[in-house]
C-alpha cells in the first residue's frame, strides 16, 4: 500500500505553498479548467437539470446495488466474461496476480484508473516480477517519477515542462543527446514511440472503468489518448478493475451520466474515445482479448452505504471539486498525502483509511461551498467535511487546544449576554491596538492565522450593536 | 466467498435483506424497458439539420468532413484526401459488406488490404455503424467486419459514414444497435475527434496514442 502521509497535511500545505515549480503549475492550470467547464456548461441549457438526473441515477442504483451487481455478473458470465468478487484491496491485488501469472505474463500495460492507486497494484505486480506500464501520459511520467498522481484525471498536474524533459532523459537512455524538447509536441512524440511498443510487447492490460452496466454486463472506460483502448483490445487478456459503486442499470442511465462527465471534468462536450467492453473476444473477430476479468472490488465502499456518507459513493470522479477548490488550487494534490486529494478527497480518504489518520483532510477546507456547487451529482461536499469533524470530535481525535477553545467559545455561546460582553471587549481591545495600522502581521493565540496572512483590525461597533441601531432585529 | 460477503454488507448498509420478488421483478422491467431520461433540445432537429449539426461538431472537435454524393465517389474523395494529407496510398479497410461494394478499381492507386490493423499500418478505413449529430461521434461497435485496432493502430482513420445512419442524441443510436445488432457486441467505441492529451502542462496537443488524424467521408444517402 502507499503510505498515506495525511497526517502530515499542514507540513506538506506549508511545503507546498514553498514549491515554486508547483506554484507555477497550480498558477497556470488551475485557472483553464474552471474556464472550460464553464464555457461547456453555459453550452446546454438542460446541464443543470442533468444534475439532478445524474443525482437520482446513482442514488436508484445504490439503494438495489445488491440486485444491479448480480445481474451484471450474469451478463459478464454470459458474455463470455469472469467476476472475481474482492472484499478489500489485499484481496483485489492476489486476484490480479494469479490471473497475469497464469497468463504467463512478463509485461502488463495500464490505462488510468484510480482503484488502481487504491489498491497499488503496480507495487504488487512488481514485487512479483512483473512489469506494470502506465500508458496514460500523465500517469506514465508519474510512475517515472516514482509519484503519486497529484489530481485524479490529471496526474502530472503539478509538473512543468522541464520535469517532462529531465524524467525522459533519465528513463529513456537511448535518447541520442542532440535530441531537443523545445515544445510539448516534442515530449507527447517521444511518449507514443516508447509506448506503442510496449503495448504491442504486453501480455496483460489492466483498465479501470468508470461505469459498469448491469443490463449488458459491459464495463466503460473514458479517455482521451486512446491509451486505454490499446491496452484493453491488443494484449491476450483484459483485466477490469473496478470499485462496487460504479454499477449502474442500463445504457440510457451511463448516456446521461457521460454528458454529465466530460463536462465536469475537461469541459469538452463528450471525451474522445467512450468505450464499452463486453466480455472476451467472439467468434470470427479478428481482434480482441482472448481472456475477460473484472475484478470488482468492495475495499469500504459497503460500509459507507446507509451512513452519513452513502452520498459520496454518487462520485463519477470528475473532479470538478478540486478544480475550482481554494485549498487545492493553493496546496495541490499530494499535500492531501494519499490517492484521492481535493474536496472529493477530504471525505472519501477519512473514510477508507480512517479518520485517525486523515482527519486534517476535512478541516482543510473554508466550507465555500463551490465544489458542491459545480459537482454533477450534487454530493453535500462541505455537509459530509462537516460529518466527519463531528466524528473526529466524538472520538477525541481533535486536537487539545482546539477542543478547550471550542469549550470556551460553546460556554459563550450558550450566554448571549456575555458573548456580547466578550466580543465588544475584545473588539475594542484590538481596535486600539491595531488602531495605527489597520491590521496585525502576527498576534499571539491566533499564530495559525496571522503566519499565513494579516488579521484586519476590528473597525467601530459590534455587528450587534449595529444590528440592534438598525432597528431591524425586531 | 466474497461476493456473499460483499452482498451481505451492501444490505446490511442498506438495512434490509434480499430484495423482494415484486420488486426485483420492478428492477428487471426497467433493465428491459431501459427508460430514457432527459434528452438535450440541441439535437431535436429534422434530419438534414441533424447532419450538419454532426459535420460542424466533428470539425470543432478536430475531425474532417467530405460529403460526397454516393458511395461510388468513395475512392475518389479518399484519394484526394490522401494526396491533400501527402499520404500514402495503402490502405487497411474493414472486411464490411458496404465497403467491399465500393468501386475501389476507380482508383487503381490505392492499395488496399483487407483485415485488422497491425502497428505498421497509417492509414485504415472504417465502416460507422452510426454516428450522433449532439456531439459529432461516430458509433463503431466490433464485429468480425468492423476490427477495433482499425481504430487505434493507423495514424489516420478515415470512416465511411452514411447520413441516412446520423441520430440525433446517444439513445437513438443506442436503440438502433439494439435493433439491427441485438446482443451486445464485444467492444463499442464512441468516437468524438482525433487522439489527444492534455497532460502536458493541461495544453491540449493532438495525437496522443490513437490516429493523429479522424476524417469522416460522409455518403448523403438519406435524400434532401
């Protein structure tokens, strides 16, 4: 497994805001992916109604995913397909050896797929002397780099030009030393040579899926490299892995959710390649793997069903969310230490690999509120955060210091009298101190603030004293 | 093992026990009757519009178009785009009924093999099953006539489409397959466009690791 370092979430914030090649790709790259959504949104008048649909597709799916899951297996099994049901990733990750070794299988291609992350397949492959190879242009430089991706449909997000350039000279040491990386065609071109043999070598490819379809038994994979294509259709065998929530009832329901994802994610109308596989090759194709496997695969999903997180397994992995989130736009991804980062992240991770340990995820946010608002199947992002730092709460996980403060304000707040004594105190207090300046650059108690930025000094009259002037809290 | 496990736990989630009969026979009726949700108003058009609607989008998404006015001037819109592209002339083509039709001969200088596409291949030729005027995507589900690595394997796809075949939304298209194919078949791609990523610095560039190049010759076939 990655070991998960969100634990260490304010260290790896703090070091983040210093990384200036990441400042620069956060600065370039996070602006375009809210500007292309938008522009594909205000295209169809019907997407926010879509939502909605989006929404009541997934929620009608989870409440009979006992029913829909059985009757994709019969259709996979009809096909010509096997399911090899896992409980948790330790499970997952034995299925797929035994299949790739039973295949003979020296060299396995990938496309993307996050499951994939979640259970680090390619750690366990390679343990085993088989050789896993990302085909997705961004996850193949990560797995150069030995990364984590650092958002979920953009994996090399964080990285520049030059990191392309110096991860290619170090792997591909055939590379002739005039060759020059002057413009990113020059990076995509040598990527396509290096890859296309290795899909034409593998013996394996391995996909995730972002749908499943219970009335076909087909699973769906979304790209736009044609990586994912290449490696489900040229190796012998064709592994799916895929999580239990992406089970849904038929064609018609994956239609609607596709014209939701594409939009959300890239901002284009609809991806380039939209694949739906269905079983192992038939009679007469010239083409086609000779071997099916979805490997379908629970690791805490279940759990989550009929708790105040059932919402979240609606999550079609878009991620919108961290596109247009301040913290991630701020952070990026791997400061939220594991594989899901951003607000999707802040509540799937406490979730999966416990609250004791990602329990910084869901306070990392301001609760403004714009992932719920952009995401396609309306999941309460900010109420979910808000969930888990109850739990955390409950189980004594928070902090010493935020807990006594918490005490004293809840004391506060349960005697308007003296909340409004203490406030005006305090207000007038820092009025005067601050009265030269306008503003403190650090003051003691709230270092946590003024380390990041400068505290306003308060002007006039408690928002109260207003209030009660204007006449209007009557 | 686990799939009883996995299925107790989803019920357990799910407060109940295995779903009764009247309603697992309810969830089969909708698998078969598979209703269709919202459809966009932007492909609700008469069919002719619908066609143009499908050239425009293919051309906003990099693709290209040549309208030629019956299947007999094929080989001749092909050639020509060939030697537009400077491309050479030797061709992959899908074993399908329709494309074998085609007067190829017309064209002595086109050199054309028949079968799947290998990885020295450039330039295949592709019969669309069907193709969606709402997003310009060409519908080719896999048959022993219709491989999918003439797909991914050549740098340039050319796809030989028929109008009379354009739908307007997915759902049609879907129902279409559904009729004339039945069953499922092993692999459907949706295809919108040529390859490409956006991986390096979130900058799109064409050509990623599917064809560089999508040209669609369309056949008006469906009468004005």
């Amino acid at each position: 497994m990655h070991i998960a370092t969100s634990q260490a979430f304010k260290k790896n914030a703090h070091d983040a805001l210093g990384n200036a090649g990441l400042q620069k790709a956060l600065a370039r790259s996070g602006p375009s992916f809210i500007a292309r959504r938008a522009a594909a949104v205000a295209a169809l008048p019907e997407f926010e109604e879509l939502r909605n649909t989006g929404r009541d597709i997934k929620n009608h799916a989870l409440a009979n995913l006992d029913f829909y899951l059985e009757a994709y297996e019969a259709k996979v099994l009809e096909s010509g397909g096997k399911v090899h049901w896992c409980a948790d990733a330790g499970e997952a990750r034995a299925v797929v050896l035994a299949i790739c070794q039973a295949a003979n299988a020296r060299t396995v291609t990938k496309g993307k797929s996050m499951i994939g992350e979640e259970i680090a397949i390619n750690d366990h492959l390679e343990e085993n002397g088989i050789q896993p190879i990302e085909t997705d242009l961004g996850e193949y430089i990560i797995q150069l780099r030995h990364e984590l991706p650092s958002h979920i449909i953009a994996p090399a997000f964080h990285l520049n030009m030059d990191d392309w350039e110096s991860a290619f000279r170090k792997a591909h040491t055939d590379l002739p030393a005039d060759r020059t990386f002057n413009e990113r065609r020059d990076v995509l071109i040598e990527a396509r040579t290096k890859l296309r043999s290795k899909f034409l070598a593998a013996d394996v490819g391995i996909t995730g899926a972002n749908f499943l379809i219970a009335e076909t038994g087909s699973s769906i994979i979304v790209t736009n490299e044609g990586n994912g294509d290449l490696t489900q259709t040229l190796p012998r065998v064709h592994i799916v892995l895929a999580s239990i929530e992406k089970c849904v009832p038929t064609l018609e329901d994956a239609t609607s959710l596709l014209r939701l994802l594409a939009r959300s994610a890239t901002g284009q109308d609809f991806s380039v390649y939209t694949t739906f596989s269905t079983g192992a090759r038939r009679p007469g194709d010239l083409d086609g793997p000779e071997e099916y496997h979805v490997v379908l695969i629970d690791n805490g999903r279940s759990a989550m069903l009929g708790t105040d997180f059932q919402d979240m397994l609606r999550c079609i992995r878009c991620a919108a969310c961290m596109n247009h989130c301040p913290v991630y736009g701020a952070v990026g991804g791997h400061a939220y230490g594991w594989v899901y980062p951003g607000p999707m992240g802040s509540v799937l991770t406490p979730g999966l690999i416990g609250v004791d340990k990602a329990g910084h995820l869901p306070n990392a946010s301001t609760f403004c509120g714009k992932c719920e608002s952009v995401c396609p199947v309306k999941i309460p992002l900010p109420g979910l955060m808000r969930h888990w730092r109850e739990r955390e709460f409950e189980r004594h996980l928070t902090p010493g210091a935020t807990r006594t403060n918490m005490g004293l304000w809840a004391f506060l707040a349960r005697r308007p009298w003296l909340y409004r004594l203490a406030t005006r105190a305090s207000s007038a207090a820092l009025g005067w101190l601050g009265r030269k300046k306008g503003r403190f650059s650090s003051l003691p108690l709230v270092t946590g603030w003024t380390d990041g930025r400068d505290l306003p000094a308060p002007e006039g009259d408690t928002f109260f004293a207003r209030y009660a002037r204007s006449g209007r809290g009557r | 093992m686990s799939k009883q496990s996995i299925l107790t736990a989803i019920r357990r989630g799910l407060k109940r026990g295995p779903l009764p009969e009247q309603q697992a026979v309810m969830l089969q009726r909708r698998m078969a009757e598979h209703p269709r949700h919202l459809i966009p108003a932007r492909s609700r058009l008469p069919h002719a519009q619908q066609v143009d609607l499908f050239v425009r989008n293919v051309e906003k998404e990099f693709g290209s178009v040549a309208r030629v006015a019956d299947m007999a001037s094929v080989p001749g819109a092909v050639a020509d785009y060939l030697a537009a592209q400077n491309l050479p002339g030797s061709l992959i083509m899908a074993p399908h009924p329709e494309l074998r039709a085609i007067p190829w001969s017309t064209r002595p200088l086109l050199e054309i093999r028949e079968g799947r596409a290998e990885a020295t291949d450039a330039v295949s030729i592709q019969h669309a099953f069907a193709a969606i005027a709402e997003t310009g995507t060409l519908m080719l589900p896999s048959s022993p006539q219709r491989p999918v690595t003439l797909n991914l394997l050549a740098d340039t796809e050319i796809a030989v489409l028929r109008s009379s075949v354009i739908v307007g939304a997915y759902e049609e298209a879907w129902d279409k397959l559904r009729a004339e194919i039945g069953a499922m078949p092993r692999n459907v791609m949706l295809i919108t466009g040529p390859s490409r990523s956006a991986d390096i610095e979130q900058t799109l560039e064409l050509g990623a690791h599917g064809p560089r190049r999508l040209h669609v010759v369309l056949v008006e076939d469906a009468g004005s």
